[in-house]
C-alpha cells in the first residue's frame, strides 16, 4: 500500500518517465523484503545489544 503510495506521489511530481524506475524500485524492494528485514532486524538487535552493555 504504502510502495503504491510512493509511486503516485512519483508519477504527479516528476510524470511518467520516473514511474517506471520508481516501479522498478517498489519490486526489487518487495522481491528482497525477507532479506531486508533480517539485515534490519539483525542491526537493531546488535545496536541494542551494544547499548545495553554501556
């Protein structure tokens, strides 16, 4: 919801041209989201983990 969002906001601001990278962008981001999250998730806890020790 939130990808379709962008690319509207995409398509008024810079028109057609830009939707077609901004497309490109929403499906590489959805094809490596479990990739995204572990990076994500495994920062988060290693930043808390450091955090907690200080």
């Amino acid at each position: 919801m939130i990808l379709l969002l962008i690319n509207i906001v995409v398509f008024a601001r810079l028109g057609a041209a830009a939707v077609g990278v901004s497309i490109g962008l929403s499906v590489l981001l959805f094809l490596y989201r479990e990739r995204i999250v572990k990076v994500m998730r495994d920062r988060l806890a290693k930043a808390f983990k450091v955090g907690g020790k200080t």
